[in-house]
C-alpha cells in the first residue's frame, strides 16, 4: 500500500497535547517541547522516537496516544511479537496462519499502533520481525515506535546485528526518525509515587530474612514444571504458601512461587523462582494480567547473579513498569550500592534508571 495518497497519521493539536502533559504537574523542557511539535506534525507512515533514559519518550508518547481520536492499539514489543507468535503456531492442525493476517486479527481497525520499548537483543525476534514490520507498515495506520537505540544500534551483538539490517533500513525508509534531545533522566525525581511501579520499594535484609515472614522458594525449591499440581495458582480461592501459577499459551505449565493471592492481586517469590528459571517474558507479560502487586523476595548481590537470570531481571522490571504494576524488592543489598559495582545486563542504564524509582 506504498501509493495510499493521504497521511495516516492521526491529527493532535501540540496546545491539546502539552495541556494534557502539564497536567501531570510536570514542566516541559526544551527538549521535550520539541518532541511535542515532531509528534503533532504531518508523518507519512510514523514515527521512530529514541533517546536517553528517563527523557520522556513513553511519558509523551503515551499522552500524544491517548488524545489521538482514532481506533488504537498501544502494545510492548515483547507482547506484540509473542501475540503474533502465538496465532501463527497455536492455529489447528491443518490450518496455516500467516504474520500478516495474524497482525491483522490482533489490530484489528486501528488507525495508530504504539509499540514501546522497540529493543532487540535475540536473533530470533529479529527474524520474526522481518516479516512483522513490513506488515505493520502496510496497514493503513500510523506506527510510533520508541526505544533507547537508534535505529542503526539495534541488536549491537557484531555477530547477529547483519540479520536486523533489512529491519533498520525499513525503518530508516518509511518512518520520521528523531531523537529526544538529552536533558535530565526525571525518573529519580518521580520516586515514591502512590501507585504504580514508582509506589514500591527496595529493602535490604540480611540473610536468610525476606520481610514477609513467608518461607523460601518453594516446597522442594521447584521452578517450572508441566501440568497441574495442588497449588492454587490463579484458580485458587486465597493466598496459599508455596502455590504454583500457570504461565504459557495453554496454561499447562506451572511455576512454583512462594505465595499467591489472586483475590487481592498479589504475588510473591524469590528471584531464583523468577529470573534463575527459564521463565519467558511472556510468561512474566501473562503474570503481570493477573496480579498488579510483586513481591520479588532475596535479589542476591550482582557478582552473584549470572548473566542469563540478570537478563531475566531487566525483562521483568520492564514489564511490570509498562503495566505501571507496584514492585517491592527484598536485596542483600541497598539500591545505591547493588547497582554501584558489578556486572549489569543489557540496556543497563535503562534498567537502573527504572530501579531509581524504588523507594529505598
């Protein structure tokens, strides 16, 4: 649909959307100003928005997405490709479904598609998106996508970055490609919030205690296990200790956590339940739909931690701040000093910039 003849992208007045902005008490700077006028100008098929932490970028975006008077659909990027994933390989035996008409389904009539954080770090998310995006970007609507990277710094790994190019360059060719002028990360000015991801906390304990007065990872320490079992998961009645909760497209897989109440929303485990598991970030995506309250218990030092589970770590502070869902950290460690030395994953500054927002 290259030769559509008018603009997808919705019309939003820059004064609607700065009133909106200052109406969350929050004076815009330069910077900011100028992403207003990019955001509320005419884009042939979107935009690309990247820039430092704690700019702004979803802040904005998110207002700008909300005042637009059209049929929307605003997704994370992990979401999007794991909903896309899941109609193509979920159809019946004998039934193909393609990405296109998958995207389709999942859009239906929107005419703005807001995809935040637009990172990519595995190969395999960046096959499945040479064929999302060129779907996406030939429906008739307009596409914001906001990430941290340039197009260009997209999966930096040397030896997997050439299979993200087709991917870049689409980008480069048929979106407005603008960056939010550095400035001040105002994540940390937002602590302690009375809701929401900025409402929780970070505690330091000390050995073997976990601030709950509920008991280790677990009976017999499990992580993720197939089929059912006797704890009350999502279907239960109440809080139960040492619970299991379905994750997964059929629900059939089970992880154990230490506690979980789904009448009040509430779930608590350890980090090795959540991050040393091979637990998914659709997993954590399907989790944070029933429970808006995390307790994430015993968050060992950094030097502790190996790669893979602080991966897990950062894709789950993602999700849980997209959601806006509250997060209450129990550490061997103060926030100042666990993210002074050590090794830190992937997108660390992001990641810590999200953490600042815990109350210590």
């Amino acid at each position: 649909m290259r030769g559509r003849r008018h603009s997808p992208w919705p019309r939003v007045r820059v004064a609607t959307l700065t009133a909106a902005l200052e109406a969350d008490a929050k004076q815009l700077d330069a910077g900011q100003r100028e992403t207003v006028r990019l955001l509320c100008s005419r884009h042939a098929h979107g935009v690309y928005l990247h820039g430092g932490v704690g700019r702004g970028k979803t802040w904005i975006s998110g207002r700008f997405f909300d005042a637009a008077e059209v049929p929307k659909v605003r997704m994370h990027m992990h979401a999007l490709l794991g909903q896309v994933t899941q109609s193509v390989t979920g159809a019946p035996a004998g039934r193909q479904v393609s990405v296109d008409s998958a995207l389709r389904r999942l859009l239906g009539d929107a005419r703005l598609v807001y995809v935040d954080e637009f990172h990519v770090h595995d190969v395999g998310d960046a096959h499945l998106l040479r064929r999302v995006l060129p779907a996406l970007l030939d429906l008739e609507a307009g596409v914001l996508l906001t990430s941290n990277y340039p197009p260009a710094d997209l999966l930096p790994d040397p030896l997997f970055h050439h299979h993200l190019e087709p991917v870049i360059g689409l980008i480069q060719e048929r979106l407005t490609v603008r960056q939010v002028p550095d400035g001040v990360d105002y994540r940390p000015l937002t602590r302690g919030a009375d809701r929401g991801f900025a409402a929780g906390t970070w505690t330091a304990a000390g050995a073997g205690q976990d601030g709950t007065g509920l008991t280790g990872d677990g009976p017999n320490g499990a992580g993720l296990t197939a089929g059912t079992t006797n704890g009350t998961g999502t279907n239960g009645a109440g809080p139960a200790t040492g619970a299991s909760v379905p994750v997964g497209t059929s629900g059939t897989r089970r992880l154990r956590v230490t506690a979980a109440d789904p009448a009040a929303g509430v779930l608590t485990a350890t980090f090795a339940q959540l991050c040393e598991h091979p637990v998914s970030v659709h997993d954590y995506l399907g989790l944070a739909r029933e429970y808006d309250h995390w307790r994430l218990l015993r968050v060992p030092a950094p030097e502790d931690i190996d790669d893979q589970s602080f991966q897990r770590f950062a894709f789950l502070v993602d999700v849980l701040v997209d959601a806006d869902l509250r997060l209450d950290v129990t550490a061997a460690l103060p926030l100042d000093d666990w993210a002074g030395p050590g090794r830190l994953p992937r997108d660390a500054d992001r990641f810590l910039s999200r953490l600042s927002l815990l109350r210590g």
